[in-house]
C-alpha cells in the first residue's frame, strides 16, 4: 500500500513501524494519589506522601483514570477487559520514588482495537487500519532537572503518580506519513473522548518509536526503540533516520542491535541510550497492595453512554450531507471545531455552504484580526445568521466577509451591520430590471457587438449594472435577467 | 538450579546493593541453600491451578478523582537528606 | 500489687471505677520502661505522650466521655509510623526518620484513648525470627532458663513488643505479623498474640516487608486483653486497597470459653517428625482442654502445609525486594555519598550500609526469583502452591470450626543459637506461616514451660473473618492451662 521505500545500495527497503503512544489520562488527580495533576505548579508542591512513597503509603486508585482508560479502549472498538492487573514494573531512578512503576504487563484493561486513518486527507482511498495490541494505565515519573547545578540533579516529584494511559499500536505502519497520520487520529480519538487533552508540547503525548527494516515481505527485523518523542515531526524524522541508518548498517555488513535509543532534536539523529548499568530485567510482578481491576456491568455501560459521536462517525455523516471528503476530513479532525460545526449545522447552515464557510473563508477572517478560533466572538450563530443572508440572497459572499469583520470590530449583531452599513442587497427584479433596462439603453453600441459575438461584454454588463444598483444588487438575479435580455 | 559468582554479583547490581567480593562469596553457598529448599515446590502438582492473586476474596475500590492531598511540599521534603530550592537533590547520573 | 503487674481490662476497670488514676498507671510504666534498660525493648522512649494521653483519661473520666482505652498506655513496635516519632523499623536505613504522618493503626488506638509508652525494638523490617537482625542490638527476653543468666531471645520480629509485655514495662503492645512475628514472640514470652483476618487491620502507615502477608496485631498478658486492643485496632481504612470494608464485632463482649458444638481440627501433617516431645505433649493436652471445653476434635489434613514455608520464603523476599526498592537515599533516611560517583553509586553505597545482613539476603533471594528467567519457575509456581495451601484451608473449614497446633517447633532458644543457620531459622515459623499465606486469624496462647522453664504457646487458626472462635478457643486454653508466673525483675 505505502510506496515509500528507502533506496539502498542493494536494493529497495520496506520500512516497519509500531508506536507506543504514553498519553496523560485527563483527571484532577493522579492514578493512585489525590494530589493534583495541573501542569506547570512550583516543584514538589502536587505530591502526596504515597507520591513521595514516604514508607508504608499505599496506593487507592482513581476511578475516574479507569473509567478513561476503558472510555478509549471503547472508542477504538477494542476489547475491554473485565479484568485487569496492576503490576510493579522495578527499576532504580531518582524520577522514581517507589523504585517500581505501577504498570499494566500480564493483564492490560484494554486488549487489540484497530484505528482507521487516511494517509492522505484528500484522498478516501487512502484509507489504512492500524491494530492496537494493547491500552494499560501506569503512572507517570518524576523530573530530573540537570542543569541547575554542577554536581546535583533536581527532583521534582509533581508528575510522579500522574495517569498515563500506553497505547500500543502493532508494527503495522509503513512510512513517515502512515504514522504521522495515526498520532494524528490517535489524537483526535483521545480528545473527542476527553481522555486526554493531547497537549504535545506539555507532554501529555509521547511516543516511543520502533522501527525494523525489511525486504518487502521478508521477516521483521530487528527493531530499535526511540523514546519519548514529543511531536509529530519528531516521529517522522525519527524515522527517517532510524530507516536509513539501519539499511546502511545492514548494507555494510554490520547487525541492527535491539536497542533503545534517543532523539535530538537539534541534531535530527538517534543515539543509543547508553547504559553501563545492567540489561534491563524489570522483574514485573502483580502488585501486591492491589488487587485485580473487576469491572462491572453497570460501569462498563455507563462508560459507553458517555462516549461522543466520535471523528469516524462525524466524518460520515457530514460526507452524507453533501461535504467533501477533504472538508470532513478537516472539520472532523480538532473536536473543538467539530462541535462548533456541529452547532453551525445545528442553527439551521446548509451544510455544505457551512463547511466551505468554515473551512476556507472563516480562518482567514480570524487570522486577520488575530482572533483565536475559541475567541468567545466566534460563535457558531452568528456564522449562521450570515449565511443564512447568503442564502436567502440578502447580501453575497463578498459581504457576507465583509459583516463579520465589521461584526468582530463592533460586536453588533450581523443584522444591525447590514442594515447601518446599508449592506442588503436587492433580489427585487422589478428594480433591477429597472436599471438594466437603463445600461443597455445607454449602451446600444456594445448590445449590437454582444449580440454579433463578443460574449466577453456580458461581464461588462453585470458590473453597469451592479453599479447602477450601487453594488447592492443580488448578482444571481441580474445574471439572470441580462441573460434573458441580452439572449433573447 | 544453582546460582553462580557471577549471577550473585548481577542480582545484587539489580538490587542496587554494593558487595564486596568476598560478601559475595559469602552469599553464594546462603543462597544456593534456601535456593534449593525452596526448590521442593518442585514436587507440588500445580497444573491448572491459578496462582493466587487476593487472599481475601474482594472486591478493588476507587478513590474519587478529587484532589484531597498535595500541597505539602515542607512535609515532603523535610526528612530529606539533602533538598534545594523545593527539590530533592542527588548525585548526578553518570553515563 | 504494683499497677504494672495489672492486665489491661484490670487496668481499664480499676481506672474506670476510680481505684487509681490514668496519671498514676502512665508514671509507673513510665518508670518501669526507664528501669529496663537491660532488655533493649524500646527504640524510643515516649514518657511525655503516655502522660499526655493519662491526662486527657483524667479528664474525660471526670466529664463522662471516656474512651475504650482510655487511660492505657501501650508500646508501639516500630514498623508502625508515628508522627513526629523517631520511626526506625529496627534498621540503620531509616536514620533519624521523623514521619510526618500516623499510621492508621496506632491512629486508631490514639483514638481509643490509648497513650504510647514508646516505640519497640523488632528485627530488621520485620525480617527475623530471635530479634537479632536489629540494627539496634537484639532484645533480650525477660525469661531464663532455669539456672542459667544466657539471654534468651523474646523471638521475633515482634521480639521488642514481647519482650515488653512479659517484662509489664507495657501492658500491651502493637506488632505485626507476616509469617509469624506476633505468634512466634508471644508463645516465646508467655503472653497471648493475635493475628486477625488479612484485611482487618489496616497496612496504611506500617513500614511494608511483605504487603499480601503483613498484618497487624496485638501482643498482650490476656486474651481479653488482645480481645480489647483488637478492637480498637482493626477497621475499615480507604487509604488501604486491600482494607476489608467490614463491621468490627465485639470481640471482648463476644467472649465466651463454651465451646459446645464447635469442633476442632487436628491437622495431620503438623506432627513433623523432630518436633520435641514437650510440644507435642503440649499439642495434646491443648486438644484435651478444648475438649473439657465442649469441642469436639477432629482430625483434619492440610496436605501442602510442608511446602508452606518454601512458599513463604519465595513470596515474601520477592515483595519486600520491590517494596525495599524506595530506600534509596533520595527522599528520607540513609544517605552514603560515594566521592566522584554519580546516583547508582549512591544507590549501592546507602543500599549496602543501611541494610542489615538478613535483610539483604532476603532482597537478593526476593530479586532473583522475580528476575528474567526464574519468575515462572519460583514466584509464579510459589502463589499457585499458596492458592493450594488457601484450598486446603477452605476444605479444612468445612469439617471444624478451629484448628489448633503448637505454636513453635520450640521454645526460646539462646542467642546467637541459630544465628548462622538461616534455614533453622526459618523452620521457627513452620506452625505459623501456612495461616498467613491463608491470610486467616491466627493466635498464640500459653500452655505452659517446659523442662527449662521456658513458656510454650499453642496455636489455634480460625476462618476468615472468625476471630471470635480462635479468641475463645483461646480463653478456654486459658482458663484450662497452669498459669505461668512471669520472670521477676532481674534487669
């Protein structure tokens, strides 16, 4: 399906990529803790004794990361487990307190989903399924903060505890672009369910990245995993660079070493994590201060109740009112602009005047004025008052762009603008008629050439009239008209 | 199974516990010992049995997700042997 | 009578009706405790918060609002968590640890009125059988054998609360049991200790060995008395996941040595061959007295009680290596700098200086049976064998409604005895650990001494959430056995 192949010296190779994709769980509290998770608070000012794992503090767990968890599990059509484990994932950091992470390993809440991307917006046969393995919840680390000292390293224990839910794709994505487009969805799936705000640049999304290189349809082979990428680019650049570094590698006669690796950013290279300590041996076991995760009929029903129409679904029904794959596609991706759409569609917006208004002419409007997209002044009815004077032919597209600026400027309500600003064009044809009449009297000259051929003056005609109508004329009528004069 | 030197000295890497060659000579017969005791769990039929996972019969509750704890950064510190400017410090990692 | 020389319920009584006042009983154990030096049983010394505590009894005496425990002062073993009380778990690890939070349990008796006389010694992290793992010298036990001046260890780890309670230098005291730690100590001593149900007591505040084990309790002269303290101790706690959501019964008022219609089970496989005749004698006579009592014995069979131990010894290592993990020299205690090294040189240096021999070796077995490779074969094969010992416990409860066996394999033995034998060790808690890994009610109570003049304590296991029946199983052994004087004043 993809063509992207890195070109070797040997021949062509497939690229083969699997994400694990750590999203921060949107709750007020951590996964075990009631300290908070806002980001951004003074160092150690959100952490608990059981954060600190002061000695003999146990943790409770939130619910509300649990119903989240399932919530998203749900929304990729995967399969919920009724139970789970927690288990200790064990390593030494100063980031980690308790010298374990409380993890998912043996017995994940959220088994194999799928997620369905378009590789290319434009293009609905571009569309690919991507399978999930797996969805746990585990806690977040600690911050290691070097720079502040010659010899010291800061710990801040704020994120300690905080939920992450990982999502585990399976090695199905083939370029850059396939799995540029599955963050992309995974993103947008996670916020149209709430569970996840997918703030990037905050870190509520990271991505570990696996990348193999193969002969088309030969064996995977040997992965290497970059850690905690924080942006799309990033991911894309990784691997890149991963691909090429490892066809080179093989080219030359050398073996890709199962490995994990960093991203520098600034580089645009990976470089092994070096680590003289021993080979990691996390000696997972089922924690013993929990115990399994059970969840119950009533839970798991109220958790489906809750989830939203989401992209997939939304993007269907706006191509079944008439929009275009590519207009969906981006009305659909951000849920913020998908539900003031919805609103637009819901104070009565044709649909698709709607999403060409919304997609091509409302932005540029904004970034004129620099008025954010959630600026309280857009809202989706006053879009709606405006278009509906489109349709209805009471003023034309120009003026339609026209009104909201002077609306954003003034604040008054679209209706007044057209009526002060004298905007209201006529659909009369009495009087248009009018002065039609007047411009072809006046202009017998060019009426004769029109009708000897020169069917370029018919635009001619349109403006004379326009601007005898002092620009308020509806212009589909005086087309109509001319034409019926001029043709006749 | 038997535990070498070796094995010794990688567990007690994992462990993060310093020991001296001769402490981990010490350990190997000690340990070697138990190992073997414990090894006669060999001879328990264990097929089709789950390992246990509760042993009270009940039920994970959940806390709310309210934020009910934090805000203590004086208590959190105050044991700690060494806090600057609201951290914990430590000794660097050196590669 | 010197006030010391009373039980709780007759301290709680006389109290209560005025025949002393809770100032009075505070300065006499506060007395006693300062004059017992001798037996290393308290780490720290609270006199002040045992006076507090009286004053607050004398008051509330005079205004009516008395509380359960109202005017008694008990010891705290130190896995319990103190707020602004030197917390130590018996090791050098957590250095001058001042925690800034209580733990549920002693939270608890605070609320019932009880005032803390201090915290006492234990083996390191609870990790022992004599006492002798402490970082802070061994307890000594009150007792002697006859004709001898060898200190005798108390047992462990709840060594410091038994050495306290048969020594009066506290009427009561907590400790916690996770193969054996308050049963083992208390049989060695003479005095009464009970575990409850796993669940009961809540874990939140208490310094983590085991966690699917740990379990509080309490030590004292009586089995009222550790029908009193239990009370006052156990309940439902949020902070704790593995906390039973359940009502506290009235154990004391429950109290009852009829035992018409109940029967006792005989395991079997308890009869281990080497077991030495005065504790099987023992083990005889308490199935008599039970009988004089109204039960009915009945033999029963525990067949994987043999492998008991070899699980225990898997399971508990594996959770305290990763529990253990969180002493690092980051947040609180031990700090050892290596020069010119960075964080895991920290580590390793702080991890081998505030770690005691045995609680190391404990770490190392815990790290290798969790490690790649040897996780299926070890823990994985050893909570299956539990999940086995947990069945035949369930199928023991259909046929009795108690089990009664020894205690110990022996009595207090002399210190440094087994110091060198880890397994013999070990083999102290044969009795003791197949009920933790069942996570059910368990109880020491004595029987008698033996030819030494060491006291002995039978054993009675009762069924998940029965802790009356194992409490008055174990008032008829008390009503029945001779009663043992304990040790006069030597220290």
């Amino acid at each position: 399906m993809s063509d992207y192949v890195i070109k070797g010296q040997t021949g062509d190779w497939e690229v083969v990529i699997g994400l694990e994709i750590h999203a921060q769980v949107t709750s007020n509290a951590k996964l075990f803790s009631g300290a908070a998770t806002a980001f951004g608070a003074e160092p150690n000012t959100q952490v608990s004794l059981v954060d600190a794992a002061m000695p003999g503090m146990l943790p409770v767990p939130n619910r509300e990361c649990i119903r989240q968890a399932v919530r998203t599990g749900m929304a990729i059509d995967a399969q919920i487990n009724r139970f789970s484990r927690f288990d200790r994932k064990n390593y030494f950091y100063a980031d980690l307190p308790q010298g374990y992470q409380i993890s998912q390993l043996y017995h994940p809440i959220v088994g194999e989903g799928e997620i369905t991307v378009l590789v290319d917006e434009k293009d609905e046969n571009s569309a690919k399924t991507i399978g999930v393995e797996r969805i746990h919840l585990e806690q977040d680390a600690g911050k290691l903060m070097h720079d502040q000292h010659p010899t010291m390293s800061y710990v801040d224990l704020n994120r300690c505890g905080v939920a992450l839910m990982e999502i585990v794709s399976k090695p199905d994505m083939r370029s850059p672009a396939e799995a540029g487009a599955y963050i992309r969805k995974l993103r947008s799936i996670l916020r149209y369910v709430g569970s996840c705000d997918g703030n990037m640049e905050e870190g509520s999304m990271r991505a570990d990245v696996n990348v193999s290189v193969r002969r088309p349809g030969e064996e995977f082979g040997t992965r290497t995993e970059t850690k905690n990428v924080n942006s799309v680019r990033f991911v894309q650049q990784v691997i890149e660079y991963e691909a090429k570094r490892q066809v080179a590698a093989i080219e030359a006669g050398e073996e890709v070493v199962q490995e994990t690796r960093l991203f520098n950013p600034d580089k645009g290279v990976t470089k092994p994590l070096r680590s003289k300590e021993d080979a990691h041996d996390y000696r997972y076991f089922p924690d013993p201060d929990l115990l399994p995760v059970e969840l119950e009929d009533e839970f798991l029903a109220e958790c489906r109740a809750s989830l939203p129409e989401l992209p997939d679904a939304k993007r269907k029904r706006y191509e079944d009112l008439g929009i275009s794959v590519y207009n969906a596609a981006v009305l659909t991706a951000e849920v913020e602009n998908a539900r003031w759409f919805d609103r637009l569609l819901d104070a009565g917006a044709d649909a698709v005047a709607a999403s060409n208004w919304a997609n091509s002419v409302l932005p540029g409007l904004l970034n004129a004025k620099e008025v954010a997209f959630d600026d309280p002044r857009n809202t989706p009815e006053v879009s709606a008052e405006i278009l509906a004077m489109v349709d209805k032919g009471e003023i034309s597209k120009g003026q339609a762009k026209e009104v909201f600026e002077y609306y954003l400027d003034s604040g008054d309500s679209p209706a007044k603008i057209v009526e002060d600003k004298g905007l209201k064009q006529t659909s009369d044809t009495g009087a248009i008629e009018a002065k039609v009449d007047e411009v072809l009297a006046a202009n017998a000259d060019k009426v004769q050439q029109y009708k000897d051929g020169k069917q370029a003056l018919f635009g001619f005609f349109v403006g004379q009239t326009m601007k005898a109508m002092q620009g308020k004329a509806n212009p589909q009528v005086v087309n109509q008209i001319l034409r019926a004069k001029l043709d006749e | 199974m038997s535990v070498t030197q070796e094995q010794v000295r990688h567990i007690a890497n994992l462990a993060r516990i310093e020991m001296s060659e001769e402490e981990t000579e010490r350990l190997l017969p000690e340990l070697n010992k138990i190992l073997g005791w414990v090894e006669q769990l060999g001879e328990v039929d264990t097929d089709g049995v789950e390992p246990l996972t509760a042993v009270i019969d009940q039920q994970l509750r959940f806390r709310d997700d309210e934020v009910t704890d934090g805000d203590i950064r004086d208590k959190v510190l105050e044991n700690a042997p060494d806090a600057q400017h609201g951290f914990f410090a430590v000794p660097k990692v050196i590669e | 009578m010197s006030l010391t020389d009373k039980t709780i319920a007759e301290l709680r009584d006389g109290f209560r009706a005025g025949d002393f006042s809770a100032r009075e009983i505070a300065e006499e154990f506060n007395a006693a405790v300062d004059a017992a030096d001798a037996l290393n049983a308290y780490l720290v010394k609270t006199p002040e918060l045992a006076l507090e505590a009286a004053e607050a009894a004398d008051k509330a005496r005079g205004s009516d609002s008395l509380k359960p425990l109202s005017g008694i002062p008990l010891g705290m073993k130190d896995l319990f968590a103190t707020e602004g009380v030197l917390t130590s778990a018996g090791s050098k690890m957590l250095g001058n640890f001042l925690p800034p939070y209580e733990s549920t349990v002693s939270a608890n008796l605070k609320a019932a009125g009880a005032g803390m006389l201090g915290k006492l010694n234990m083996d390191e992290f609870a990790m022992g059988s004599s006492n002798e793992t402490c970082a802070h010298g061994p307890v000594i036990s009150p007792w002697r054998r006859e004709g001898s001046n060898a200190a005798i260890t108390p047992g462990g780890s709840s060594g410091g609360s038994a050495s306290a309670v048969s020594a009066r230098i506290a009427p009561g005291a907590t400790g916690t049991d996770t193969g054996g730690s308050i049963r083992q100590p208390a049989a060695f001593t003479g005095i009464c200790g009970i575990k409850p149900t796993y669940g009961r007591c809540s874990r939140w505040g208490i310094v983590s060995f085991a966690s699917s084990l740990d379990q509080a309790g309490p030590m004292a002269r009586t089995v009222r008395d550790c029908a009193i303290m239990l009370e006052a101790m156990c309940g439902f706690d949020p902070k704790d996941s593995t906390s039973l959501d359940v009502e506290v019964p009235q154990w004391e008022a429950g109290l009852s040595s009829d035992l018409k219609g109940k029967k006792v089970g005989i395991p079997r496989e308890y009869r281990i061959d080497g077991t030495p005749g005065e504790i099987n004698a023992l083990w005889d006579q308490g199935v008599e007295w039970l009988r004089d009592a109204g039960a009915e014995p009945v033999e029963i069979s525990l067949p994987h009680s043999k492998y008991a131990l070899p699980t225990y010894y898997i399971i508990a290592p594996a959770e305290a290596s990763s529990n253990l993990a969180r002493y690092d020299g980051v947040r609180y205690g031990l700090r050892e700098v290596v020069e010119g090294g960075g964080l895991h040189d920290m580590y390793k240096a702080t991890r081998a200086e505030g770690f005691g021999d045995e609680v190391k070796r404990r770490i190392m077995i815990g790290t290798y049976v969790l490690s790649a490779g040897f996780y299926d074969a070890y823990f994985t094969k050893a909570q299956k064998v539990r999940a086995l010992i947990k069945q035949d416990f369930r199928k023991a409860f259909e046929q009795c409604d108690m089990i009664l066996t020894p205690t110990a394999p022996s009595a207090a033995f002399a210190l440094g005895e087994k110091s060198d034998d880890p397994i013999a060790m070990y083999l102290n808690d044969v009795f003791a650990v197949p009920a933790s890994l069942a996570g059910l009610p368990a109880m020491s109570v004595p029987g008698g001494v033996n030819g030494d003049g060491l006291p002995l304590g039978l054993h009675l296991i009762g069924n998940e959430l029965d802790e009356q029946t194992v409490l008055n199983a174990g008032l008829a052994i008390e009503e029945r056995a001779p009663s043992i004087e304990l040790p006069k004043k030597w220290w």
